[in-house]
C-alpha cells in the first residue's frame, strides 16, 4: 500500500506507507495531461480523489482547469475534463450505492460546476455551472467544497469556503451552508480567522451502507469550531474546552469514527 502525495510541479509521488519511503510510482504530468489534447502544463495539483467505487482509479485535478482519471493498474489516463476556470478543489459525490459517477467542482471565480464520469464517453462535458453570490457581482475564489445528506433531507446540503463578492467581503472568513437552494435558504459563517479546513462529521452507516451528516468542523487559524446540522438555524456546539487548540500552528484536521476500544471516545479528531 502507498500514501500520495502532489507538488507544485504538478507530479504525483508515492510512498510505501509500510516502509514511510518514496516508492517509483510517479505520475508525471506530461503523461497525465495528454498532450494531444492539452499541450500545456496544467499548473499544480489541487485535488486528488479516490471514486468510492474504484479504488483502482484517481481523480487528478489541476490548477489551470484540467482534470483526469488516472489508471493505477494500466498507468495511463483514461478521461480528460477540460475546463476554462482555473480550479481550487473538487469533492466526488458519496451516495448510499457508493456507485456515484459525479463530482464537484470550485473555481477560483467563485463559482462550482458538476461533471459525470461516464465509461463509455471519452470526453465528458459539465453536468452544471452555478455562482452562488453572482447576483452581488464579481466573486472571490471557493478553497473547498462537500455535499452531505441529513436525514431530513431530500437533495444534499452544499457546504463550501470562500466564494463570497470580492468587492465587499475580501477580508471576511467564510463557510456557506446551502440548505435548500431553490428556497434561496443560504447560511454563511463569519468566522473569527482564516478559515484552514473544514469536514463534516457523519453517523455509522445504516442500511444501504448510507450515512446523514450530524455536525460541521471548522478549522481556523485561532479556533475550532463545531455546528449541529441537524438543527436549521445551524447553532455552534459548546466546546469541552476553554484554551484554544493552536498551541502550535494547526493546518489540518481529520475524523477518525469507529475507533478501537482502546480510546476512551469510538470517535477522534485529531489535529496537525
């Protein structure tokens, strides 16, 4: 098994995780980005996504707009998405069947797009394109984006950082909550600083293998902050804890469920 790991170059390096050294599995950019179809460097890599389906495959997204499927086993590519606006993220769909074939899409303008991952077509065009905060004019860059599903909900929640109107809100630290789009039901946090990561906390898995979001995690550069989705005014939870978590600069965030006996809580979150 191997940890992966992407630099600015936009190369893809590997790491035996048994041995904690680099392995010869590289995916060199030259080779993934097709050159008959995008002769360019495609810039660096913002996101790498294993489909919950096929864990034999990559999603390979870089800065300049292009996206790729990536082979492990026939190392090659299999799918290019091509798109004008550079990218800053991109989250693959997680459905009960696990057999999602969509992913999500946010752009330095603001805006998110979704695409399909479709065998059977070599070239995959935009499912759709929308700009949450269009109507207020030119929008600053969305850093991250998740769809989850509660158990009340019908379509998912959106949850996304950032892509706020840059005239008016360029020093605001941001994470909006789509409740409802076609009632226009939009939350946004005003956090007290720089808003590093955020996930979402997710109940064990019930029949079908699904699972319903229960609470937001909000990693800033001062504080953690924790919201309950369950209730829609989104209210923040009372931490356990008066002294802030950053000790020592904290740049990542991860939740650990089902975690062994052996820890006092079947749950972690852990802090790097």
């Amino acid at each position: 098994s191997s940890g992966i790991n992407a630099e600015y170059g936009g190369n893809v390096y590997t790491v035996n995780i048994k041995t904690c050294k680099p392995s010869n599995y590289v995916i060199y950019w030259s080779n993934a980005n097709a050159r008959k179809t995008y002769p360019e460097h495609p810039g660096e890599i913002v996101g790498i996504v294993e489909p919950p389906a096929e864990p034999s495959r990559l999603l390979i997204a870089y800065s300049k707009g292009l996206m790729i499927i990536w082979n492990l086993n026939k190392k090659e590519t299999e799918k290019v998405f091509k798109n004008k606006t550079g990218i800053k993220s991109v989250y693959w769909h997680v459905e009960a069947s696990k057999l999602s074939k969509r992913f999500t899409v946010s752009h330095v303008d603001g805006s998110l797009s979704e695409w399909e991952h479709e065998k059977k077509k070599k070239k995959d065009e935009c499912l759709k394109s929308c700009t949450p905060f269009s109507d207020f004019g030119n929008c600053d860059f969305i850093g991250k984006v998740v769809k989850a599903k509660r158990f009340s909900d019908v379509n998912p929640i959106i949850i996304f950082s950032g892509g706020l109107p840059s005239m008016d809100y360029l020093d605001r630290n941001t994470v909006t909550i789509i409740q409802d789009r076609r009632e226009n039901d939009f939350t946004t946090l005003d956090c007290p600083s720089k808003v590093l990561d955020f996930l979402v906390i997710e109940t064990p898995p019930h029949k079908k293998d699904e699972t319903f979001a229960t609470a937001l995690i909000i990693l800033t550069e001062e504080e953690l902050l924790a919201i309950d989705l369950l209730d829609s005014n989104l209210p923040e939870f009372r931490l356990p804890y008066l002294a802030p978590v950053h000790c020592s600069p904290v740049s990542f965030v991860k939740y650990l469920p089902n975690c062994p006996n052996t820890f006092p809580d079947s749950a972690l979150i852990p802090l790097l």
